[in-house]
C-alpha cells in the first residue's frame, strides 16, 4: 500500500478550465502543477479527443504560463494566453489544430488581461489596461513612482484585434470605465458588456453596470446598472427577444446569495430567477437556446437547464463540479469533479449525466489509502436541517473510537464543505486521516447549497447562531462514540480561520487550534482588507460608524483574546490583501501579552493562498506536528 506524504499532495498536476469546442468533438484544458517552484506558475495546454478514450495530447511545449483558451467559431482553432516571450506578460497565441502550428498575435506591452474570439473570424477582442507610455517609462526609470490615488488607476478596455493586419485598435466607448466581462451574442449580434467605475474590489463591483457593443460600427449603448459583484454574462433567445442573465448577489446584502438574473433585454424587465430555492447557483453557461445553471445542492452539485418557467433540474453529482462547459447545442458538458476518493479530473457526457473520467492527471495518488468518509446529518439547536461530512482515521471504523477529532471550518463563509475528495494543502481531512485523526467537516449556516435565506442568516452575526451549528455537530460526534472529548482539535482558513480564532475565545474545550489566514478584527479587516465592504457587512458595521463600542467588536475574536489558554498555531502569508497579515499580527500580540502557548508563521511572497511548493510542504508537515504535539495521549 502507497503511503500518502505532503509531496504526493504538492507535487501533483490539476487540470483546470476545461473548454468544449463547438463541434463536440475536441476539448482542451490547462494542467497545472499544484504548487509554484520560482516566481512563475509553469502551465501547459492540453488537447483531448472525446470520442477516443484516453486520447489526450500536450499542445504547447514552452516553458510558460498558460491560460484562458478559447475555441473559433469553426472548431479549427484554439485561442489561449501564454508569457512564453516574456514571463509575467501574457499574449495572445494561435494555435492551429490541423497541424499543431502556433503562433503568437499579439505583443501588447502591458499584456492582455482576456480574449473572446467573435463570429467574424477575422476579429478577437481583448481586455487589455493601457501600454505604459514615454512619460510612464522615464517616471519609472527617475523613481519618480508616487502612488496618488484616484488617479491614473489601471483600466481594462476592450480592444479588437484584427487577425488579417495584426493591428489592434481601441474604441472610444464606455469612457473611462473598467471593463471586467465580455459575452457575444450567439447568434454573432452584439457583445454583452460588464463594466466597473473602477478596477478596486472594494468599490468597483457596487458600481457594474451592463452595456451592449456593435464591434463592427463601435456603439454602445448603455442598460444601466447591475447588482453587486456581477459576473457570467450569458445570452439566450425566447419568445419575447433576446434575454441577457449574470450572476450576482441578492440584494440588499453584499455578503452572500448568489442569484440568476435575467434581463429581458425587449421590456428592460429584470427578474431574480433562482429566488426562493434550497439551492445556490454558483455557474452560468451559455448555449444556443436556454443557458446550463450549476447548483450547489447541499453536500452535492446540480445541473439544470434555465427553461421559461424556471430552473429544471437535469441530473445531480455528489461533491462538486466545477468550470462547466459545454457545446453550442446543450447536447455535450464538461467540467471539473472526482469522488470521495478521486481527486477532481476532467470528466464529459451529457447534462442529465452519467459523466465519464476523460483525464488522470494525479496517477501518483493511485492505491493511496483513505480515510472512510460519510455524510452526517443533524439539527441544529433552533431545528434547522444542517449537513456535514466526518472522516475516519485512515484502516479504522466507528466502533473502533472514540479517536481524537479536528473539526476544520470552510471558509467563505459563502463556501461549504462538498462530498468530494478531502485532500489539500490547507487543513484537509484525509492529511489527518492518514496521522489517526477523525475530522469533522460541518457546513454551518452562512454557507452555500441550502438557498439564500440560510447563506444571509450570519450577516452582521458572524460567530453566533454559525458556532452552535457547529458545536452540536461536534456533540454528536462525541455522543456516537466517534470523538473523544478530551483530545478535540480545530482549524480553518480565511473565515475557517476566524472561526477557529472565535471558537477558543468561547470555550476551553479545545486543546489545540490552527488559525490560517484569518479573521481577528472585521472592523480593522473592513478598513484594511481588498474587499472591505463584504467585510463591513458580515461584521456588522466600521471604525467610521461613530463611537463604539461597535457591533463588529462583539463578533470579532480579538476582543475575547483574554479568555484563550488554547494553544494555536498562527499562519499567514505576508502579502495578503484579502485578509492582510495585520490580522494576525493582532492575535499574536494578545497571545503574547496574555502568555498563551502559541507559533506564529509568515510566509513571505504569499498572498492568501499559499502557492511556493516549500511553503504548502511546511503548513502541511506544520498542521500535523502541532496537533500530534496537543492532541496525542
């Protein structure tokens, strides 16, 4: 039996961003290794023939950083973006299928953000920000380099390349606007266009707005705002016109409930069409007649089809399926799943399903053995329905506990825990598994897959009604004989983080916890953090709302610092934006100042994914030390 080490995790390759071509019979992906050695992700782009089992092909052989591809209209050629000339700037590249000829298309000297090949084969547009201009080159080269903010911001415009000349030019619409989205009609009529007044996370998804683009006369016409965070942009014909659906997030919150909306583009009616479902659509794809909705549907996926009266449910997959595609026609999808105990692949057939496995691109993991996991049901403390998934230690059964448990909290919290394969860099399960550990994996309100009312219910609360639900997994666990109450661990990164730093500030029942990435003080993270807004809102207020005590201070952990005597382990990248290191800073000083046995870890270049190869070896080997260390007899 092959016994399961932190570089068979790293070490391996993910396929990512499948893309059907429109005949149905090609479709590539990228395959990506799992964590970065150097300054650059090295990616590459494959080719796989559906209709020939296992027949699947590198098609480009540079050292680069690959991504996006995009098929032409006619199935003969595949678009993608590759740094190969110069890393870190992205180009448009060419690759012709009949005899495997690339080509390079474009050498923008700011690069190119994203690429949508049109109807007209002789045009592709691009996102792409402005090339540095004299001015900026010698301001650069003089240091003369200040930040004045609000001004000279980078924006992505849209700009057509026109494949016969190489010429690339912009047109003068949408003012100075940042561009984000870009969606054809498929019929080849207009472009659909989402816009932001600006490229900063913080600001600019409250500002979207929808535009539409002739690129063969250059106007636009302008339909008005959107809701926040808007994004696939998805056309599809009806009997009243042609309708215009994103995703978005349900107003009034700007935390959570994604929801379909459709614009009937004929009567400027705009309507929510997933309101009032136990599900949360999570991907829109576009066809030739009604667009594919994927679901998240509690511990499973769901795909539907967007019919008149609304959605209708085509077939269900346990865990998760991810980056749907599919043929003009509806008729053949691929995406990205796996099982309980198969990492995710690439897997194709049609949308009421089976799929079948195209791609094995983690055969390392091949005879590796698993912890048993199982899906456990319960109510919380008020009735609710919840869901969550335990894992036992790797060769052993229920009846063989109790065994020390680690619960490890998602993050989000607009996220959840799927019934898929439980094996990561981060806090995983089945890492835990393999050292004798039981996990459990609670998927508390606030998160997605039980409708919007349930992911809006922590608004303002985080850490309360969320941290029962939680608890009475926990005693459950307890209470079947599976968990032994005096060796209990927890963990979690970014919102798992917080609400491992909440729950020690609670309880002493834990005897050792992992803070990863997490959330100490959300009216300092609202402040500070790239998504500050979000943040306001989960915790419930800002530094800015008058003298406090503030609401966010009631749910913020650092403000039950002096109650912790459990150990913790601290991780953080020390180039987080999201939630930026600051915030564990804070927590380390009060364990500090309040003498708590504690580690602190800052990883540097990282951001709030840990991407360097020795960097996830260690939080790995890290993870397992620390709770070996609290949680063993």
């Amino acid at each position: 039996m092959t016994v399961l080490t932190a570089e068979s995790v790293v070490d391996g390759r993910d396929p990512r961003t499948p893309v059907l071509a429109r005949n149905g019979r090609l479709l590539c992906y990228v395959l990506a290794p799992s964590s970065r050695i150097g300054d650059h992700l090295d990616t590459e782009i494959w080719l796989a023939d559906i209709e020939a089992a296992g027949a699947s092909r590198r098609a480009t052989g540079d050292t680069a950083t690959e991504s996006r591809p995009r098929w032409s209209a006619d199935s003969a050629t595949l678009f993608f973006l590759s740094d190969r000339a110069h890393r870190g700037t992205p180009q448009v590249h060419r690759l012709t299928v009949a005899d495997a000829t690339v080509t390079a298309l474009t050498s923008w000297r700011a690069g190119i953000i994203d690429h949508l090949p049109l109807a007209d084969p002789h045009l592709v547009a691009l996102l792409a920000e402005d090339e540095p201009t004299e001015r900026d080159t010698r301001r650069t080269r003089d240091r003369d380099d200040a930040i004045v903010v609000g001004e000279r911001e980078p924006r992505a415009r849209v700009r057509l390349l026109d494949l016969r000349t190489g010429r690339i030019t912009t047109p003068a619409v949408f003012g100075d606007r940042h561009v984000v989205e870009l969606r054809q009609r498929p019929d080849g009529g207009p472009l659909a266009v989402l816009t932001q007044a600006s490229a900063d996370s913080d600001y600019g998804p409250r500002t979207s707005r929808l535009h539409l683009f002739d690129a063969a006369t250059g106007i636009a016409e302008d339909l008005g705002p959107v809701e926040v965070d808007a994004r696939a942009l998805t056309w599809w014909p009806a009997e009243d016109g042609w309708h215009l659906g994103y995703l978005a997030l349900t107003p009034p919150l700007l935390q959570a409930g994604t929801a379909v909306f459709d614009l009937a583009l004929g009567s400027r009616v705009r309507r929510n069409r997933t309101a009032g479902l136990p599900m949360c659509p999570t991907e829109l794809c576009q066809t030739d007649a009604a667009p594919l909705v994927v679901f998240a549907d509690g511990l499973h996926t769901a795909v539907a089809r967007l019919d008149p009266a609304g959605p209708t449910i085509l077939s269900r997959r346990p865990g998760r399926l991810d980056d749907l595609t599919t043929t003009s026609t509806g008729a053949v999808v691929a995406a990205l799943t796996g099982t309980r105990y198969q990492p995710t692949n690439v897997y194709v057939g049609p949308p009421t399903g089976p799929l079948r496995r195209l791609t094995d691109t983690r055969p390392e993991l091949h005879g590796i053995a698993l912890g048993t996991q199982q899906p456990l049901a319960y109510s919380a403390a008020d009735g609710l329905d919840l869901a969550g998934l335990f894992v036992l230690p790797v060769g052993r059964t229920a009846s063989e506990g109790p065994f020390p448990l680690v619960t490890i909290v998602h993050g989000g919290p607009y996220e959840r825990h799927a019934d898929r394969c439980q094996l990561f860099w981060f806090p995983s399960a089945q890492w835990l598994a393999a050292a004798g550990y039981a996990v459990f994996l609670p998927n508390p309100r606030g998160g997605q897959g039980h409708g919007h009312e349930f992911a809006a219910s922590v608004a303002g609360r985080v850490g309360q009604e969320e941290w029962t639900d939680i608890q009475t997994g926990i005693d459950l666990l307890i209470a079947q004989g599976i968990a032994d109450p005096h060796r209990l661990g927890i963990a979690g990164w970014s919102h798992g983080g917080f609400m491992s730093a909440w729950a020690i500030g609670q309880t002493g029942r834990f005897r050792a916890a992992l803070v990863g990435a997490g959330v100490t003080d959300w009216g300092m993270l609202a402040a500070v953090g790239e998504n500050g807004q979000f943040e306001a809102a989960l915790g419930g207020s800002t530094g800015w709302s008058g003298v406090g005590p503030h609401p966010h201070d009631a749910v913020s952990p650092i403000s039950f610092a002096c109650r912790i005597r459990t150990p913790v382990l601290i991780l953080h990248g020390a180039e987080d934006s999201n939630v930026p290191v600051g915030q564990a800073v804070y927590l380390h000083r009060a364990l500090r100042h309040f003498d708590v046995e504690h580690e602190f870890v800052i990883y540097p270049r990282e951001g709030h994914s840990i991407r360097e190869r020795a960097h996830q070896l260690d939080v790995m080997h890290r993870t397992r030390a620390w709770f070996d260390r609290w949680l063993r007899p």
